[in-house]
C-alpha cells in the first residue's frame, strides 16, 4: 500500500514498476541496435567495378528499380520498346553481357506485358530471388533469417507496450497517478513500430557502396543533362541503378511515358526498410 493507506496497483508500486519497465524497454531498443549493428554489418566488395548495374539498383531502390534499370539497359541497346497500347515488346536482340534479369525482362516484353506488371511476372521474379540472394552472399543484403531475427527485439517492445498498457487502464480504474506510464508509452510505442518495419534491406557495407558509386558516377545524374547514348549500355543503367528513373526519363523521355514509368529520384543512400519481403517495391 501507499502512503495514503489504497492499495497498489496489482501490489507493485507504481515507481518500482516505472523502473522495471523502463529498464526492460532499454535493454531491448539497445539490445536491438547492437544486434543489427552486428549483423547488419556486412562486407565491401574489393572491386566496384564487378557489381552490375541491376545489383545497384536493387540495393538503391528494391525490385521496382532494379527491373526499371535492366528495362533501361534493354532500351539503351534497342531491344524494347512500346506499342500504341503503352505495352512493351521485343524490338530487337539482348544486348551482348545482359544479366539475368534482363534476360528474364525481355522475355516479358515477348508477352506485351505492360511495365508496371513486370515485377509481378514469374520469370522476373525469379530473376529477383537469384538477384537478392546473390547480393546476401556478397554480404551487401542480410539474410531473411537475419531480418526475421531483427524484429525479435522489436516484437518483444511490443509485447512489453501491452503490459504498460493494461497496467495504464487498471491504473486509471484504481484512480492512480499514471503520468510518468503515459509518457514512456508515448515514446516507446512508435519507438518499437519504427523498429518492427524498418528494417534495413541492404548492409551497412552496401551503404557504403552506394555513396562511393554515386560520387564515382556523378556525370550520369540528370541534373547534369548528360548524353547517355555516349556512356553506352552500361552507362545508361547505371544511370538508372543510381540516380532513378528520373535517368530513364532523359535517356529516352517518349520511351518512359509511353511506358507510363513514374518518374522517381533515387536518394543514393538506399531505401532503409522493407515490407517484410526480400525487396523493396519501391522504385527509388
């Protein structure tokens, strides 16, 4: 009991279970920071160089933008193009080194697919799976059993929010002083929401990454008005990969409206959640 003779809440005092509750919340957001500090860290390719534009985009902006880059690199090359029905088709060959992802997007423009559906072909996807586990075991994207492990802590959070919630109504009910609850609520309620679905798609290495390739490619920003056709192929996705498809816009404008492409700028520091699956939908 209080001093005033009620009886506590539950018969703990309400500041011993202010302590035990604030006490538990840190140790799970620090516990959950230092986990994927740790497991998020992942490794620095050796070479720039060896990652493929698809590769960038995909870490840059998720499946949309990757698909989006490889549809750039076909069109660069003469490969694709659009109908008066805005649906894509094959207007000529791959182009010489296409990944499989650009293999697996032309054979989509073969069936007149539109472009917003590409991410949803079975042949894509594919591409993407082999994509995004490729780019895990070059350290540059955590695992799915590392991204599950991320929200443990989190979940947790949550579980713990509950129990200062139902100790907040029986507080209330009991006509106890519960301010000091409220406000730790407050702030750890979208503390383990932000915590639950932001969770990284990319390393802290591919983070890296992505700065150094944006500086090394600067000249392929639209903000340069740079001529894509002399960059080539390549140049031209990466120009996609890195900047958004604010590229494919300048590369070729009648094209991507045609296409009906949304006309996005990639930020160059990657996307830093996902929505549960191994990529962003996200077109940058």
């Amino acid at each position: 009991m209080d001093v005033l003779g009620q009886p506590d809440t539950w018969g703990i005092p309400g500041p011993t279970f202010l302590v035990f509750f604030l006490s538990t919340a840190a140790v799970l957001v620090v516990g959950t920071l230092v986990h994927r500090s740790v497991r998020f860290a992942g490794r620095t390719p050796s070479d720039l160089d060896h990652l493929h534009p698809v590769q960038v985009a995909w870490l840059n902006g998720g499946d949309s933008l990757a698909v989006y880059t490889a549809l750039g690199a076909l069109r660069a090359a003469g490969a694709v193009g659009t109908g008066a029905d805005r649906r894509l088709h094959r207007t000529g060959p791959l182009p010489t080194g296409a990944s499989r992802l650009e293999w697996a997007v032309h054979e989509a423009t073969g069936r007149r697919i539109r472009a917003g559906q590409l991410t949803g072909d079975g042949g894509v996807r594919t591409a993407l799976t082999d994509l995004r586990s490729g780019l895990e075991r070059d350290g540059l994207a955590p695992t799915a059993d590392a991204r599950l492990a991320a929200r443990t802590g989190p979940l947790l959070l949550l579980g713990l929010v509950a129990l200062g919630a139902v100790r907040l109504g029986a507080g209330l009910a009991a006509d106890r002083p519960v301010g000091f609850l409220v406000l730790a609520l407050a702030f750890l309620l979208p503390t383990s929401l932000v915590l639950l679905f932001m969770v990284p798609r990319q390393t802290r290495a591919a983070k890296t990454v992505l700065r150094q390739m944006r500086v090394r490619y600067q000249h392929l920003s639209p903000v340069n008005s740079p001529a894509y056709a002399t960059y080539g192929v390549a140049g031209a996705a990466m120009g996609v990969a890195i900047f958004g498809t604010a590229a494919l816009y300048d590369l070729d404008p009648a094209f991507a409206a045609q296409a009906e492409i949304q006309r996005t700028a990639a930020s160059g520091a990657g996307g830093s959640g996902d929505s549960g699956g191994g990529g962003d939908s996200g077109g940058g």
